[in-house]
C-alpha cells in the first residue's frame, strides 16, 4: 500500500550542500559533500590548491552496512495518510535529508577537510592584512 503525505506547512530558512526536503514517497537519495575548509592567519590563496584527490579522506572507502538482514519484519500501515502539522527548520547541510514519508534507501556522504595555517615569524604588517594575496606555483620542470 502507498501512503501520502501531508504537509501543512512548511518554513525551512535554509537548505545547503547536497541537502534535501522531501514530502512525500521516494525510492532512493543519494547525496553528496565534499568541502575543503583552508583558514590562514594570513590570506594567502595560492592558484593550484584545492585538489579534492590531495587528501586521502576523499579517496577513502566508507564502510557500508549491509543492505540485507536476518529480521523478519511485519508492517501493518493502518492509515493511508502521513500527516504533519507544520515543520519549523533553520537548517539542513551537509547531505542531510528532512523527509516526510516513506524511503527504500539513502547512502549519504559528508567529507571535509580542514586545514589550519598560523605563521610565526612573519612581519607584524601581515599579521594584521585583511587583504587577500593570491599567488602562482611555477614549478620549473627539467
């Protein structure tokens, strides 16, 4: 039996990063993030950084659960109906699912990297630049 889903109302201020709302049936969601989060004492971008395949987490297996079982379950649905009052959401991110109603499966990934620069010995003036210094790597090849 398909249920429906009914949703009265709704206020979701915001959805981000391979998030979604769902009201209603859906057989399969897959989402996605990855985010590479660089904070510098000192604003300093350099052109060739951000390679999501430079850190291993991204390239790492995610250990999955297996999809069968040996419980045996039996499910009386009694009402043909879902229904929801009102749903007050500040935020969803990072592949989040807000879901009223039914779902067969979600493989859900969330993958970031943060990195942390601080400098010592630099000159005061940079220390205190609000600026952004953007430079190229010229690798000399041989």
């Amino acid at each position: 039996m398909k249920r429906h889903s009914h949703v009265d109302h709704v206020y979701i201020i915001n959805i981000s990063n391979s998030s979604v709302c769902v009201c209603g049936e859906s057989e399969h969601i897959d989402a996605n993030t990855r985010a590479l989060a660089v904070q510098r004492q000192v604003p300093v971008f350099f052109e060739d950084e951000g390679d999501y395949e430079d850190y291993s987490i991204f390239s790492r297996s995610i250990p999955r659960w297996p999809r069968q079982s040996d419980v045996e379950l039996n499910i009386i649905q009694d009402f043909k109906k879902i229904h929801v009052g009102c749903l007050e959401i500040t935020a969803v991110a990072s592949a989040s699912v807000v879901q009223v109603g039914p779902n067969d499966t979600m493989d859900l990934e969330s993958r970031v990297k943060a990195i942390r620069h601080f400098i010592t010995g630099a000159p005061e003036y940079l220390k205190d630049y609000k600026g952004v210094i953007v430079k190229k790597n010229f690798v000399e090849k041989e």
